[in-house]
C-alpha cells in the first residue's frame, strides 16, 4: 500500500517567493493534516482536514499561508510571499477517520523548505 | 540523511541492551498517549499507543508506562538494535487534536 506522497522533498527560495507544496493521502483517508517541524523539535500542527472541510485552522498565518483541499482527497499548502523564519520542514500526515480510536497518523516524508 | 534535530537530550545505549525513554506530558485531558519513532529524513512513524485509562501496554519489544498522577509516560525499548537509533517522539492526543512533545534521540553503540 502506498503511503502518504509529498513533493516536492527539497526546495530552496528566496524571501518574499512563493512556495507550495503537495500531498497525496492514503487512499481512503479523509483526515489530512498539515505539520510544521522545526530543527529540533515535535511538529505542530498547521490546519487538518477532515475531508475537504478545515475543522481546524488555529495555528494557520493565514496572512501569508494557505490551503486547500479540493475534492477531499489532495492537499496543497502556499506560503506566499516566504519569510526567513518559514525555513523547515512540512509535514503532510493522514489518518481514518481521525484517528478517533487511536493516535496514529500516517506521515509523509516532508518538504524541507530553506528561504535565503 | 539530514539530521532532524541538533540540541536533542540524547540516548546512547549499547546494542543489546533496554531502552527507557520518558516523557512529561501536561494535559489531564488527554485520552491517548502515543510514541512516534523519526530517522533522519523521514517523517515520524507510529510505534504504540496507549489509552489514558491503562497504565501499561506491551508490543513488539516495545511496552510503553503510562502514569497519570505524575503525568509521565515511558517507552521501553527491549534489546535495542541499530535500527532503533533515530528521535523519539511522545505525543498526547485530546479528541481530534494531536500535540507533538520534545524529542529524545536515541543512539545506538555496537
């Protein structure tokens, strides 16, 4: 079975670029969440998805970030235009349901972005 | 690989030798408690979990402690093999929301 795909893995701008990124879910997913990971430290948690709905956004800039999931399965996160401090990795990971029963999220492999 | 973290509390145990890692957590709410295991360039991947209303669960050389009067939960790692080496992760789950704690890297000597 494959797993949750991201692209793209690397990517280097400059500030003030826009950047997106992608993610393919596990089929039959209909929670997608979006992570942060800074050098360091846990990730945290930028928007989920609970198909193509955001039922959680709180920790989304949204002056500068967006996302979209259209037709519930997809999902692509834009930061534009790119600052210093958005160096990091993106998470893409997905659950069933929720993972209501459970705490397991599938995750991707992450974008690194680097702004010089 | 690209390293995922530079200033982790660190681990080095011998190979062939038990693994504790612990873990503070801070909201009584939370109803499960979960280790997620990260090598280097890849995202976390689920080991096990526990629910807030046991105190222990055994898996694959893996048991995880769970204590609620302290707020502390442990992942034991029995006869650690090189491919533990990597950064552990604990993380707290409250309804649909999952909140990542500090990792501890794990290395492992041969």
């Amino acid at each position: 079975e494959a797993g949750v795909v991201q692209s793209p893995r690397y990517k280097i701008i400059e500030k003030k670029q826009p950047v997106a990124f992608w993610c393919n879910p596990i089929s039959g997913h209909n929670t997608l969440y979006w992570y942060l990971q800074n050098l360091g430290q846990g990730p945290e948690l930028l928007i989920r998805y609970e198909n193509e709905e955001a039922v959680d956004d709180s920790q989304l800039p949204k002056d500068r970030f967006s996302a979209e999931r259209l037709k519930g399965v997809d999902s692509t996160l834009k930061i534009q235009p790119a600052e210093l401090g958005d160096s990091a990795v993106y998470l893409c990971a997905s659950s069933l349901e929720g993972g209501r029963r459970t705490g397991e999220l599938f995750f991707g492999e992450g974008s690194r972005l680097t702004v010089l | 690989g690209e390293s995922v973290g530079l200033h982790l509390p660190t681990l080095s145990v011998q190979e062939g030798d038990n693994s504790i890692i612990n873990c503070a957590y801070s909201n009584s709410a939370s109803d499960y408690f979960i280790w997620y295991k990260q090598e280097s360039g890849k995202g976390p991947q689920f080991i096990i979990d526990i629910r807030s209303n046991m105190d222990k669960r055994q898996g694959q050389r893996v048991t995880v402690l769970l204590n609620k009067t302290v707020k502390h939960l442990s992942l034991q790692i029995a006869a650690t093999q090189p491919g533990d080496s990597a950064v552990y992760f604990c993380a707290e789950k409250a309804g649909n929301k999952l909140t990542f704690g500090g990792g501890t890297r794990v290395l492992v000597k041969p």
